[in-house]
C-alpha cells in the first residue's frame, strides 16, 4: 500500500513539473513576441528621419499631438505638457505598449519614447 501511495505521488510530482514547465514556456513565449513586436517597431526609425519616410516605414499614428498639448499618464508614462510636436502609436498589443515620436521644428524625428503599461 505505501509503495502505491508513493507512486502516485511521485506521478503526481511529475505531472505539475511538467506543466508547470508549460506555463513558464507559454508566459517566455507570449513575453518575447509582445516586446519583439515593440522592438521591431523602433528598429525600422532613426533619429532625424523626416515624418513621411517615418509614416512609409510605420503607418500612420493613432494620435497627433502639438506642442503645448498634454499628455495622459499611461504606464509608466508620466503625464505631461508636451514641448515638442508627438505622433503617438500602439504597438501589438496595444494594451501593452505605446511609443511616442517626438518632431523637432522641421518636422524630423528627435526623439523616440517606449512606455509600457
């Protein structure tokens, strides 16, 4: 009877070993295609790039903000008045990150921001 028991535990043990395995494997796996897809989104800008080779490599931006326009907290995004003119974009998932491209006054690319929520 006691080498039953501990059958069944030791089966018991290995089938939340391996499902545990599973789960860190699927969180690993949906982890890095979210962020790969932020990534990529940066990869294909370069500071100084005007706005319509940014808009041909990325699409059109979800929001345009001006100067002097506020900008919602979201994430770890603080609010604030923004100084400079912003696209605002959502990358897959969009639940998960926003990244905004700020544009100097010749309507370049000054700067990128990634916040995450």
């Amino acid at each position: 009877m006691a080498s039953k028991t501990r059958s069944r535990r030791i089966v018991l043990l290995i089938v939340i070993l391996l499902f545990g395995g599973a789960s860190i494997g699927l969180f690993a796996t949906a982890h890095y295609y979210f962020h790969k897809q932020a990534n990529d989104f940066k990869r294909k800008l370069v500071v100084g790039m005007p706005i319509d080779k940014v808009e041909a490599a990325v699409g059109q931006p979800e929001q345009r903000l001006e100067k002097g326009m506020v900008l919602e907290h979201w994430g770890d995004g603080r609010r604030r008045i923004l100084t400079k003119r912003a696209s605002v974009y959502y990358v897959v998932p969009k639940s998960i990150h926003r990244i905004l491209l700020l544009w100097d006054d010749n309507g370049r690319l000054a700067g990128i921001e990634h916040h995450l929520n």
